[in-house]
C-alpha cells in the first residue's frame, strides 16, 4: 500500500486509538486491528482502554489530542461539532462509500453521528435498551409493562438504575408512551406524561432488589448470570457477550422491550462510532481504517469474532452472526430500528448527568415526581442557556 505523503511519506504508520474497556470494546478493535495490518503492511493501530462511565460522560476533545483514533457515544457529536476536535469524514472519504455505509446502517446508527452538517464518526457497534431473560427461564419474557410489574412481584426482575440508566429507562419509557421527550423544543417532556412515567419507575423499583440502584447494564447482567431467580430485565443496553455461549456460565437471551399499546418503539438508541482527530498526522490513514472497521466485510466476520457487537446491517442479518449469538440480532432488530434518538446539541451531556441524578434521587425518595420533573425542566432551561 503506497501512503501519501500527509501520512509521513515513509510506508509506515502507527496509529494510536482509544477505546472503552469492555470485551465488546476492546476485543474487536484489536482483532480488526491484527487483520488490517496483515493486508495493509506498515499501518499498526496501539489501543487504550477507558471505563464505560468515562466514555459515557468525559468530554472527547480532552482525548483527542492524544490519539489518531477515538470510538465516541453519538451525544459527543454536538460537543465534538463545536470544538472540532474530530475530522468531519465526509470530506475525507467518498460520498458513494459513505452512502453505502448509510444504507447498511441498523437503525439510525449512522445518522447519530451525522450532525451540523457532518459525519464526526462511523458507527461500528449499534446498541439500544432492550430486554433480556435467562435462557433456562421457565416463562416468556413479559410484552406490556404491566406483565413487567407482576414478574416484579414474583421477584424474578432486575432492572439498572444507577442515574445514567435511570434516565435512559425515563427516556425509553416516555418514548414508548408515544410522547418523546425534547419534542417541543422549550420543555423536556409534559408534566402529565413524565409523572405518570416516574410513578411506573418507582412501583418498579420498589419490587427489584435494592442493588439495582446502584447497578448498570453490565452489573444487571452479571446478576442474571449468577443468580438463578433472576430471570429477566425489562430495559437495559443489550450486550450481546452474553447471549454467546461460554462467555459465562448461564446464558442470556435478549429480545424487543415491552409497551404500552404501540409495540417496541421508543427504546433509548446506544452504540458506539469510531472517529478521526483532527490534530493526528495521519488522518487520511485512519480514515482509511476508519472506514474499513465500518464496512460489512470486517462487521460481519473480524469484528464480530472478536466480540463486538457489529453497527453494520449486513452482520445483523448473517446466519453465523446469529447462531452464533443466540439470535440476539435478529431478536432485537425491531426495536433497534424503532429506537428513540437523543439531542445531541453542545450542552446536552450536561443535561444527561443532571437529569440522570434527578430521576435516580426520585427513586431513592429524596422528592415527588412533580418535583422531579419541575427539575429536569430547570435544568434542561440552563444548559440551553449555556449553549
């Protein structure tokens, strides 16, 4: 492979990427990376690993500058706009590749990371809240949130809501009302509908074990694993590790979330997207990978034999994809496309944090659900302020 001479001009490059630190995070990147370098001699990619909650809340342009390459949440992009820390692709690679990779999006995983005018990164893992349920449960998972309430009572429920995921529960569930939040562009949500919602939360809460307060999707999920009473989960970001078998000693099976009357709408849409710094010496190089580690061909074999959870369509359909992880693409598909997706303006991840500690100190008890939502107003009225 001749590099131009913008990538150093000497046929080799190393690239440095950084990543979050989960097998579904780091596993394929680093499969994908041993099999682009043995095609593409002379381009290596080192990876680092950070926490999932600091690829969830830490600002990406602190990151940037350290690294050519960085896999980014979509409610970055508005942050990432502002400041351009990450290289808009649609002028680094072709318009027909870019539309073929729209084309084979899950979703509006590609869109998510379209934003003012440009695509800021490519998705490679497409994710939303969906249910899960051991696979040696004797019932079927529950398709209204009210069979949720009685399976609850029978306490075979775990369900995360640590404020992150509850506010991401608050979200889907609105959504799956019909009344999405952020609709009207002056108020997060009528104070009717979000009371209603918060008051479901709390029945819920009160019938799961207390721990899920301070539990994340991955917690939930390691509880199912290792207590047999705990037969399912009813909102939380599927991972499909563990519907793989021997990833851990039970398996889990993932399917559509409940509702209310609409069917499997509204989910809180997640993911993962690969992006270019703007300050690397190699952009065109790591565009390049960018869009290979993008494309069907590697989503759908490499990536997902390391672990990842492939964004591209193509791998949701493919037969070994989904033998080989219990169906969990085919089983979630429907609510992977009917997924809600959040604001993504500069401001909103200060929103998420805020609001997440709102709606968990609901639960906890620490104020009404009028309350609650008169907050989530105010907050969501300063950060607009701080736009």
């Amino acid at each position: 492979m001749v590099l131009r001479s913008s990538d150093g001009g000497h046929g080799l490059v190393e690239l440095t990427g950084i990543t979050w630190d989960h097998p579904r995070g780091l596993g394929p990147l680093l499969a994908a990376t041993g099999a682009y370098s043995s095609q593409h001699t002379g381009v290596t990619v080192r990876w680092d690993a950070r926490t999932l909650q600091e690829f969830a809340d830490v600002p990406i342009e602190g990151l940037a500058g350290s690294y050519d390459l960085a896999v980014i949440d979509h409610p970055h992009v508005g942050e990432v706009a502002a400041t351009k820390c990450l290289a808009p692709l649609d002028e680094m690679i072709g318009a027909e590749d870019l539309a073929r990779l729209a084309e084979q999006s899950v979703g509006r995983s590609h869109d998510s990371y379209h934003f003012a005018g440009h695509q800021w990164a490519l998705a490679i893992d497409a994710a939303a809240q969906v249910s899960a349920y051991r696979q040696d449960g004797a019932s079927a998972p529950p398709t209204t949130w009210e069979q949720v309430l009685e399976l609850a009572r029978a306490g075979k429920v775990v369900w995360p809501y640590k404020p992150v995921d509850a506010l991401m529960s608050f979200f889907t569930l609105i959504a799956n009302l019909g009344h999405p939040c952020f609709v009207d562009e002056d108020v997060v949500i009528p104070k009717v509908v979000g009371v209603e919602v918060l008051e479901y939360m709390l029945d819920l809460a009160h019938l799961v074990p207390g721990a899920c307060a301070s539990m994340n999707p991955i917690a939930a999920l390691e509880a199912m694993v290792s207590d047999e009473r705990l037969q399912y989960c009813p909102l939380l970001f599927g991972y499909s590790n563990y519907s793989r078998p021997g990833f851990r000693p039970a398996l889990v099976r993932f399917t559509n979330i409940p509702s209310w009357s609409l069917g499997p709408v509204g989910a809180v849409l997640g993911g993962a997207g690969i992006g270019v710094s703007t300050s690397s010496r190699s952009v065109e190089a790591a565009s390049r990978f960018a869009a290979w580690l993008a494309s069907a061909g590697c989503q759908r074999t490499v990536y997902f034999e390391g672990g990842g959870q492939p964004a591209n369509a193509d791998a949701w359909t493919d037969a070994t994809v989904n033998r080989k992880s219990s169906e969990f693409f085919r089983d979630t598909r429907e609510t992977l496309e009917r997924s809600w997706l959040r604001p993504r303006f500069p401001g909103f991840l200060r929103f998420q944090e805020r609001g997440g500690s709102i709606v968990h100190g609901f639960l906890l008890g620490r104020c009404g659900s009028e309350e609650a939502i008169d907050l989530l107003e105010q907050t969501y009225r300063d950060v607009r302020v701080m736009r």
